[in-house]
C-alpha cells in the first residue's frame, strides 16, 4: 500500500517546483530580450532540438509543445511571418508539413540556447539538488520493505 506523502515530500516537491519556475521565468525574459514571446523560443528550440532520427513536422511539434495542432500551426505561422522558420510539404504525402529553421532562426536559437546553457552551468546544480531530494524524500524505506515484507 502506497504511504500518504510527509511534511518532507511536501517540502521537496515545493523547492524543486520553485527551482523550476526560477528556471522558466528566467528562460522567459532571455525571450524576451530577444524580442519573441517565450512560446515562441520554446517552438525554435524544438525544431532545433528533435530527436535524431525525427523530423520537425507539425504534428511532432504540436506534441513535442502540448500543444493542438491548431496551436503549433498559429506558432509556426507568426515565425514564418517573422523569417525565423521556413515550411515545406512532403514529396510523399503533401498533407505532412516541414518545419525547418531559416538562417535569422538558427542564429536566434543559437545565441538564446548559448544563454540557457551558461545559465545551468551557474545556477543548475540548485534545480539538480531539489530533483535530488524529491527522489530520495519519496523512495520506499528499504528497510521497511524488509520488515514488512
């Protein structure tokens, strides 16, 4: 039987939930000092950052974002207009839509991306030490385990 979670469990799941929220508003205003809305970079960055092997198409950007495929078409749209994306149809089935960055996208995403990186390197190791401990705080007790078991 599952245990009800602790004061502990509680608290962790608050640190790390903070670090990560200190994390995306901090992503956010890197946006934004670049003149594109956080939503925005966020599609950039997963056209840029597909698996290996996958393909930016609507489809697995829409759920790569959480987003409706109606979304990730309005997204995509407002950085095509911007010259930040480019779309291209499938030769094999011309329902299936490409999605690539342009030259002023890579660079973008690039200098952006550069930002976020460095930004984890100095302040990462708080979001890794809060993950830490909400993994530890929630493992069954081994020697519990052994007890009741």
């Amino acid at each position: 039987m599952a245990s009800r979670p602790t004061e502990s469990n509680y608290r962790s799941l608050a640190e790390f939930r903070y670090q990560i929220r200190l994390f995306m508003a901090d992503s956010d205003e890197t946006a934004r000092s670049a003149g594109l809305e956080p939503e925005q970079f966020q599609l950039l960055l997963a056209v840029r950052g597909m698996p290996q092997g996958s393909s930016a198409t609507i489809q697995r950007l829409a759920s790569r974002l959480l987003v409706r495929h109606n979304t990730a078409v309005e997204r995509i749209d407002r950085l095509a207009h911007m010259g930040l994306l480019r779309r291209t149809h499938s030769s094999r089935d011309h329902r299936v839509v490409f999605v690539e960055l342009s030259a002023r996208g890579k660079r973008i995403v690039e200098k952006l991306a550069h930002k976020r990186v460095q930004e984890l390197r100095r302040n990462g190791h708080e979001l890794i030490a809060a993950l830490a401990k909400v993994i530890s705080s929630t493992r069954p007790n081994s020697s519990r385990k052994k007890r009741d078991g």
